[in-house]
C-alpha cells in the first residue's frame, strides 16, 4: 500500500496534473485560433470591450444574478464552485503534496475554515445532484456527465474529510488516502476532455459569442447563393 500511495502521490499526480494543463493549453490556443481567424473575417472589426468585459466579470462573480432567477440553486451553486476552488488549492496537505512534487507551496487556509468549506463543497455535491433529478426541466437539459459530475467531485472531498477528522486505522486510513488522491488524479485527466474545461473557456465565450454576430460583408450574398435564392426578394 506504501508503494502504492508514494506512487500516486509522485509521479502520477505529476503525469495527470501535467496532462490537464497540457489539454487546456490545446484547449485554450485552438479557441484563440477560432477568434482569431473569425475576427479577421468580420465584417464589423468594432467590439463592445467594454461590455465583454462586464458581462464575463459578471459571470465570474455573479452577486447580483444569485437573487433573480433560482435564488436556491444559485446560492447553493455559487457556494460549491468557491468550496471546489478554494479548498483543493488552499488546503495544508495539498500544499505539501506541490511543495514535494515540485519543489514550492504557498500559504495555507487555517484548519477550522479548510473543513467548513469541506463540509459546505460536499452538501453542495449531493444538493445539486438531488436538485438536478428532481427539477423536470434540469432533467430535459442534463447529459450524463450532468449528474456523473457532482458524484464524482465529491469522492475526494468526503474522502479527504474522513481520512483528516474520522480517527480511521492505519490500514482504512491508506486506503481512503488512495482513493482520495486517485479520485483526484481522474478528475485531472477528466477536466480538458468534459464540460468542466469552461471553468478555463467561459471567460472567452462571450467575446465568441460576439464575434459570431459580426458577419463577413458577403456573408449574406453566399447565404443566398447556398440556398439557391440569388435574386430572389426577400
């Protein structure tokens, strides 16, 4: 078992944590390229920065939208995604597991305040999963990985919980370790293949989105030609 964990905890979590980052960089520069190449096609080249900026920011810290449509489900949401950033990155363990994999750290969240956010991640999990089957027009919309997701994140925070306040024994306590760091390493390989990859790519949707409407000036002449209706009036 002692084998196994100093493995998990070495060289694979340098594999999977080097394989995400590589799957979003590959994600992050063909989005770019996208842009790129649609923003030199436009027809308008005039982008409302402003606006792209206000509504992505409004998107990453959405305080006034928590009160409007859902209030509950969007509290609850927006408490997870703090708990599923902050604890993984802030937490003592992990950042020694960095510290001894490559060779840096940085300062921790106290105990009492890392268990709390634990505690608030994982009910967050199983509420939304719960909300998820039992809201009719969420199940319309859900994909798999919609309800796999929530399960799956949390298997390392119940875990990690346990192996930290639960007193297990020596042989529980390695075997939940395990599961608590491979559990993690998975989501790794996960994250650039999922819909987990917009925590990375949402922040450009919007110019995206923008550029989408900004046609070539000839767009709606190849339309017709397309469609075989040149000449024809609207």
């Amino acid at each position: 078992m002692d084998a196994f964990l100093d493995f998990a905890r070495g060289p694979l979590f340098r594999l999977t944590f080097a394989l995400m980052i590589l799957g979003l960089m590959r994600l992050l520069i063909l989005t770019a390229v996208r842009i790129i190449l649609t923003y030199i096609k436009a027809g308008d080249k005039q982008l409302p920065w402003k606006d792209i900026i206000l509504k992505t920011l409004s998107w990453l810290f959405p305080v006034k939208k928590l009160f409007t449509k859902k209030p509950v489900y969007s509290i609850i949401s927006f408490i997870f995604h703090i708990g599923l950033i902050l604890t993984p990155i802030f937490l003592f363990a992990h950042i020694e597991l960095w510290r001894g994999a490559l060779g840096f750290g940085w300062p921790a969240l106290p105990r009492t305040i890392a268990d709390i956010l634990t505690i608030v991640t994982i009910a967050g999990a199983l509420l939304l999963f719960i909300g998820r089957i039992g809201d009719r027009r969420a199940r319309i919309l859900s994909r798999k990985q919609d309800y796999l997701w929530p399960l799956v994140l949390l298997i390392p925070f119940l875990t990690g919980f346990l192996c930290a306040n639960a007193g297990l024994s020596p042989a529980v306590y390695k075997t939940f370790t395990l599961i608590h760091i491979l559990s993690a390493e998975l989501i790794f390989i996960l994250i650039p293949f999922t819909k987990i990859a917009h925590c990375v790519l949402f922040p450009l949707s919007h110019l995206v989105s923008v550029l989408g409407w900004k046609f070539p000036a000839d767009a709606g002449e190849n339309v017709a030609i397309t469609l075989k209706k040149k000449g024809v009036p609207v």
